[in-house]
C-alpha cells in the first residue's frame, strides 16, 4: 500500500537546513520510493511518504519532520536536488552525519539494501545495536563513523 500524508499523524516542518546529500535513483528505484514506509510495529520508527517530487520523513512516535529531500527528473532518473534536515535533529549531530545516515534510511528502508547502519564514534552503548534500534528501529551490521588511526588493527 502506498503511502500518502494522511495515513500518519505528522507535524509541519519548522526550521530546517541543507545536508551534503545527493544521489540518482532510476525510474524502478523512485517507483520504490513513491512506495513510501508506513509504520506496522512499535520497532517501525519512520513515517515516509513522496508527494510532488518531495520525499518526506518523520518519526512515526512523535510525528517530528525529520527529512525532506527534493528531487528532479532527469531523462530517465531521478536526481536530488536538495535534502533538508530538521535544525532541532542537526543541533545533535552534523550535516555530514545526517546526510549518511539519510542515505542509510532510503537504501534500507525503501529500497531493500543491505548498507550497514553508521553509529557515531562518541555513543557509547552499553548493549550494542541499542542506538541504531532507537534512530531506525533496524538491526543491520554497523559501522563506526570515523577513521580509527591506521596502527590499530582491532
């Protein structure tokens, strides 16, 4: 089923600002995006939906905008032109961080990849995945978002 704004509770975006983020779906890839993400369990923790070229997030809980990413068609694909962040998600983390762990989302959670999840090098989690189960409600392999110094090897 397809999903469309008013199948969710969801607020309005306040302020928001760009994030690095930017890729080309093909046709196939955007019919899977137009698909959207309606939550069906508590462990679902996104709302997505793409109206008028305008791909939006929001936590499913709160009903919080999180994303919005704007695209273009461009001959036979779809290009971002531009994706937002919520100012109140970025004052926790940067733009940098926001923009992978968008293309995280989508790769994951529209377009069925299997890209691991990027926890940020300063939480620090007593039970492993515990992060990633709060933000995305996933469970996928993760990596660490910043270089360890090239004389560790563990």
């Amino acid at each position: 089923m397809k999903a469309e704004p008013d199948q969710w509770k969801h607020l309005p975006f306040s302020s928001v600002s760009p994030v690095p983020y930017s890729r080309v779906f093909s046709g196939m890839e955007y019919e899977r995006l137009a698909q959207g993400l309606i939550p069906q369990a508590m462990e679902d923790k996104c709302f997505m939906y793409l109206e008028d070229f305008q791909l939006k997030f929001y936590h499913s809980w709160t009903g919080q905008a999180v994303y919005q990413v704007n695209l273009r068609e461009v001959d036979d694909n779809y290009r971002v032109d531009s994706a937002l962040c919520s100012d109140e998600v970025l004052e926790r983390s940067d733009s940098e961080y926001q923009a992978t762990l968008l293309d995280f989302l989508i790769s994951n959670l529209l377009l069925s990849e299997h890209k691991p999840f990027p926890r940020p090098v300063k939480i620090n989690e007593k039970m492993p995945g515990a992060y990633q189960h709060a933000i995305s409600g996933t469970g996928y392999r993760e990596t660490i978002s910043a270089c360890k110094p090239w004389w560790r090897f563990w």
